[in-house]
C-alpha cells in the first residue's frame, strides 16, 4: 500500500515538474521567434530602405504567433486532463 502511494506522488511530482519545464521552454520559444523575426524583418528593411516597418510588423507578428502557439498547445493539454 505504502509503494501505491510513492508512485502516485511520483507522478503529481513529475506531472507539476514537466508543466514548469515546458512553460520555461515556451518562454525561450518566444524570446528566439521574436529575435528571429525582428532580424529578418532589419535585413529586409536595410535590403528595401523601409526602416523599421518590416522590423516592428515582423517583431509583432513573430510575438503573436509564438504566444498564440502557447495558447494553443495549453488549450489542447486542458482539453486533454
């Protein structure tokens, strides 16, 4: 009885543990999808004279989106528990 009980901690442990892995692991998503986009839209800027359009529309919509992924992938987790 006693191990039952070990296991199902174990598993609220990990399950709690993982949750917090993956949202720091979104956070780097979207720091590294919003540099992305805000380089590419810099160098289509520099390539077309337009600065900062591209950089600021691109920084923007890279932010969404990675955000918008997250949204997503908790709405799919909650659905699932």
């Amino acid at each position: 009885m006693l191990m039952q009980e070990s296991k199902k901690e174990m598993r609220h442990l990990y399950r709690t543990y993982s949750d917090v892995i993956m949202m720091s692991a979104w956070g780097f998503v979207i720091v590294i999808i919003s540099l992305m986009f805000f380089y590419l839209g810099y160098w289509i800027d520099t390539r077309f004279g337009t600065q900062p359009t591209f950089m600021l529309g691109l920084f923007t919509l890279g932010l969404f989106l990675s955000v918008g992924r997250l949204y997503y992938e908790v709405w799919q987790k909650r659905n699932v528990k």
